[in-house]
C-alpha cells in the first residue's frame, strides 16, 4: 500500500528511518533544486524492474512538482508493483518544500538564498513611536508587523509613519496591503517584477503566512553569497 504523506512525515522519515528520497521530474527539472540527498529516478526507468540501488526494504519516498503533478503517484505505485515495500508518496512535492523555507541541492537560485533574516518586525500592539525609531534605523525603511503566531499582518514604512499619530500602535496604522512572496521563487524573474513595479523590498513568507525575511533589491549582485535556510 502507497503511504501518502506530507512534509513534516518526509522530514521524520528521512532523519529517523533513513528513507531514500527519490525525485522522478526530468533531470532538467531535478538539476535545478532537489531536496537534499535526492536521487533521480525517471519514471520511464521504473519499466521493468526496481534499480539496483534501491533497497526493497527501506522506506522510498518519492515526489514531483505539486500536487497536481500525478509523476509521483504514478511512481509510487510502479514501485510497489515491482516489489518495494515501504513506499511513499510526498503529494505535495518539491513546491511544497522549497516553499517552506527549506534546504535543497541544486543550481537554481532561490529567493530564500538572498532573503535577509533580519528585517525590523513588530508586534501589533507595538508603539508608532518606538517602531519609527527602529525604521528610521534600517536599511530597508521598514517594519514587518507580525502577530503572535508569527504570521504577517502588515508593514509600516515612511507612509505610514508620516500619517500616523501619538499613541498610535502598529497595527492601527500599517498597510495590510503588502504583496508577499514565497522563498521558493527564482530570483531573476522576481527582480525583473520588481525593478518593473519599483519596489526595493518583498516580505517573504512560507505558504502559512508566517515571516521569513526581506528579499532586497540591494541583495541580488552576488546571489549565490547570500544566506541559505
């Protein structure tokens, strides 16, 4: 029976039953980003028998795209037939991952490669005054607002500050229109946007709304120098 199973039941399988972690994308695609340690394994490969590198035995998770790549699936169930017995399928796939914030192999360069992990925050009931004196202190002339989970409600910059009033606290006055972007991107097309829109800076998030950092556009000269989750 194929297990279908989502990141964090990856994350255990691989760090406490020593999984094998197969990828079954084209290889262009798998050159690209990985996660870490994951071999290749096209499905046109799967014809007859199982490699001889894969262990029966041992726990084989595969994965593709997302959830609406069906490789995987397909893969998973080609395993078994020729005689895995600890098979899963991680339905979600590299997307999934690499939208989390997590580690991977590969050549591509990531926004979470350049995401500064740093950025000014501020809790929603924080004090415009002592934020300002924060923003006024940062590079990026901002403040990402969070609330106690952790997830991005907002940001205060220099607009915001010049309209706001004493006693004010940062979730009364902050934008809640900010445009979020995942670390999963590339970074070229986003700069592209970016530099199109003027915008210096995006928030980054995972897909559950919580903060990982600043994609700034004074980052990108040197994208593969820049911090890695």
């Amino acid at each position: 029976m194929v297990h279908n199973i989502d990141r964090a039941r990856v994350r255990e399988l691989a760090d406490a039953r020593d999984a094998r972690i197969v990828e079954v994308l084209p290889l262009d695609e798998y050159a690209r980003a990985h996660l870490p340690g994951a071999a290749h394994l096209p499905l046109a490969e799967l014809a007859h028998d199982l490699p001889p590198w894969l262990d029966p035995a041992r726990p084989i998770v595969v994965y593709c795209a997302n959830s609406e790549c069906d490789l995987s699936p397909r893969a998973a169930h080609r395993l078994e037939h020729l005689g895995a017995r600890d098979v899963h399928d991680y339905t979600a796939g590299k997307r999934d991952w690499l939208s989390a914030d997590l580690p991977y192999d590969g050549d591509a360069v990531l926004v979470s490669l350049r995401t500064r992990r740093d950025p000014v925050v501020a809790a929603l009931d924080d004090a415009v005054d002592e934020v300002a004196d924060r923003v006024l202190g940062d590079a990026a002339g901002l403040a990402v607002v969070v609330d106690d989970g952790g997830v991005v409600q907002g940001v205060v910059g220099g607009r915001e500050l010049t309209g706001s009033s004493t006693g004010d606290r940062a979730g009364d006055v902050m934008n809640t229109g900010v445009t979020t972007v995942r670390p999963g991107e590339e970074v070229d097309p986003l700069v592209e946007r970016m530099r199109r829109a003027a915008i210096d800076d995006m928030v980054v998030t995972r897909p559950d709304g919580t903060l990982v950092g600043l994609f700034s556009l004074a980052l990108v000269r040197d994208p593969r120098s820049g911090p890695r989750p």
